[in-house]
C-alpha cells in the first residue's frame, strides 16, 4: 500500500515536470521566431531626436545610426554615412516616429537614445506637449542629457563637421562637459521635467548653438564655411514648460554652484597691483542655511572651493611668499562672490526665477510661510534676502623651481 502510493506521487511529480519543460520549449520556440524583428538589422538605432514646432504640429528631426557603416568602417562608405537625418512633420512625436518607421521600413530603438533639442521657437511655445511622448513611453531613457537649441533643433542634428554630420555622440559630450569645465548647465532630462513640473523653481537647460568657420581648411577666404562645432552659450530659464529667459554664460559658473553642481572651472582673479592670475577651481562645496525673517525668506550662502595657479600675467622674479598667496586668495574669494551675486540678482530680481531650488529649502525651514506664499512666489523672490560667503584654499601655486630667480 505504502509502495503504491510512493508510485503514484512520482508518477505525478513526473508528468508536472515533463508539462513544464513542454511549455518552456514552446515559449523558446515561439519567441525565437518572433524575435528575428528585433535583430540589429531591422531596428533603427536613434541617437538624437530635436524637437520643432510646425502648423499641423511636431516636426521631429531623428538622429540615427547606420549600423551597416557604423559596424564595417571598411565597405567603401564616406564618413557621413556613419549616422543619418530624417525630418517628419506629424500632428505628434509617436505618429512621426512610426513615420520614419514605414518610410524605412524598421522599428526605430529609442533606448539608445542620447540627445533630446528642443528648438528655440517650441521651447518659448511650451514643450509640455512634447514632454508626455518621453515620459510615457517606456523605451525612453530618463538620464539622456536635454537643451534647447539656439535656432531650431533641425539645425543642429543637421550640422556639418568637415565631411560629415556632427554625431550625436560629440552633442552628448559637449552637454555633459560641466564635469571638465562647469560652465555647461548640463542636465539630465528627468532632471527637466522636475523642474518643469515644480511650482515655484524654475527648470533651466543648456542652450545649444553651432558656430561656424569663417575659412576653410587651407586658410582661404573664399567665403565657403566648411564645417561647424556645437558651442553652449548660457542656460534656457524656465517658468513652467515655457523658455522665457537666458542666463548669460559668465553666470552659469554661479548657478552650479548655487545647485552644487559645480565640479571644476578656470576663473581668473585680478590683484590690486593689475596682475591677472589664472586658477582652477575644484572641489566646491556649497552650504545654505534658509530661514524666514520678517515675512521675507533670507538665504546665507557658504561657498568653500579649492584652488590650483595655473598662471600669471607676468614673470614672477620673486618667490611665491604667504603675502602673495593672500591677495590671490581675496582676489578669488572676491571674483566668485561677485559673480553669485550677480546670478542671484539677475535671477530674483531681473528674471522673477528660482532655478537653484531655493524653493524647496523655504518648504522645509517653514512649511506654513511657504503654503502661505507659494502662489506668489514671484513677489517673494523680489523681496528675499541673501548674504554670500566665500573661502578659497590655495593648494598649489605651481613649480616655483621653473620661476626665474626664484
């Protein structure tokens, strides 16, 4: 009895287990078949998309890898095949892209995606209409780096650098380049849309234009401009989804800073006596302690950096004595204080725009002021108060044993 039993329950266990390999053969099987759309060669590997508006709606401009190039640099190609452009004007983003997805006949791969430009024109019309298409569907990365362009954002995907097209690779570093020379206001597009979405702060962006050569290669001046680069030039400040101002490139520096953000960056201090003196600044760190005063939010900013000589605006004859060192230290701690608050006025007061987050740091030193004021939050950033500390260590003063007469 116990034997029979013992048989029954392995005959059950079996026939379980030849069910389940059964069923997971057949899955392999199917999706090996359906899988074969999904190889390289019938995807559309997009690497930029620009953003311009048109009178039925979007116009999109896609950015995308030929992988056939792109994977045998040796078939003959010229570099310009490398990537590709196609502009489609739809009545929206998805109906553009599966556009582009029946005129080339494969299924475009966003999740390669590094770039997002929106043009100058959208970007003042509002881009919330555009912003649902990269929120909602799930193939979008939310780490790709966004700007707005100068112009269109046609134009920049459609740039020429010498014989080719400016990839979208090389926009991708020149907007993530905040980490080599803080004065990119390099951000993220989650970052955008949290800022857009904030009722109080102002989301900004880095605007994007492309400068071209005035002479070509072998130093003529025929008049062809034979290639481009992509150049920033200041933040695009918004309220809401809407550009509404452009903070000017000398304050960018500031405004990382202020967002801590700020990584390193050539400055140059000018001492009492007119010597200019290049440094490099590392290592900030940024403190900010928020409080309510009289009705008025009050910020007491602390700002401690570190900096490295790079050089000087004449010969040093005499060695790199203590008393040097600090009139280079103040002409710093001056240089940089000046230049906060330059961005803080231009942005409270000139701009009516909150783009460092100062908001949230009222919300959380005074819930109730700030329940209170935040649907008018504009008159408050007129009458907010702020003081600016700033201290620089002066690490290296470079090789005083290549100084003459040092």
């Amino acid at each position: 009895m116990l034997s029979g039993n013992l048989e029954e329950r392995n005959n059950a266990i079996y026939e379980k287990n030849r069910r389940t390999l059964l069923t997971a053969v057949m899955m392999l099987t199917f999706s090996s078949c359906a899988s074969t759309e999904l190889e390289l060669k019938n995807r559309i590997i997009v690497e930029a998309i620009g953003i311009d508006y048109c009178d039925i709606g979007v116009r999109v401009t896609v950015q995308f890898l030929n992988a056939d190039q792109s994977s045998n640099p040796n078939n003959g190609g010229t570099p310009d095949d490398i990537v590709k452009n196609m502009t489609i004007d739809s009545q929206n983003i998805s109906s553009a892209i599966q556009s582009i997805s029946k005129t080339l006949g494969k299924l475009p791969m966003m999740s390669q995606n590094r770039v997002i430009i929106f043009g100058n024109e959208a970007a003042k019309a509002g881009v919330g209409k555009a912003l649902d298409y990269f929120v909602r569907n799930s193939d979008n990365r939310a780490t790709v780096y966004a700007a707005v362009a100068e112009d269109t954002a046609g134009q920049i995907l459609r740039a020429e650098m010498g014989q080719r097209v400016i990839p979208a690779k090389e926009l991708s570093n020149v907007l993530s380049s905040s980490k080599y020379n803080s004065v990119t206001a390099e951000r993220a597009f989650y970052q955008f849309v949290n800022g857009v979405t904030g009722k109080t702060s102002s989301a900004f962006l880095p605007l994007i234009a492309i400068e071209q050569n005035e002479k070509d290669d072998d130093g003529g001046e025929d008049g062809l401009k034979d290639s481009a680069r992509p150049v920033v030039r200041g933040a695009a400040l918004f309220n809401g989804d809407k550009m509404e101002n452009v903070l000017p490139q000398e304050n960018v520096p500031a405004l990382l800073m202020l967002c801590n953000d700020f990584n390193n960056g050539s400055l140059t201090a000018v001492l009492d006596d007119g010597t200019r003196v290049g440094v490099l600044l590392t290592k900030s760190k940024t403190k900010i302690k928020t409080s309510v005063k009289n009705g008025c939010p009050s910020f007491d900013i602390s700002v401690d950096c570190v900096a490295d000589c790079t050089e000087t605006s004449k010969i040093m004859n005499e060695a790199f004595t203590p008393e040097v060192a600090e009139n280079i230290k103040t002409a710093l701690e001056k240089a940089v204080r000046r230049n906060i608050d330059d961005t803080v006025k231009k942005c409270f007061t000139e701009f009516n725009k909150d783009p460092f987050g100062f908001d949230k740091r009222v919300k959380r030193a005074d819930a109730e002021y700030y329940k209170a004021e935040s649907d008018n939050w504009k008159s408050v950033l007129q009458k907010a108060g702020y003081s600016v500390t700033v201290n620089v260590k002066l690490r290296r003063a470079g090789d005083e044993n290549m100084v003459p007469g040092s």
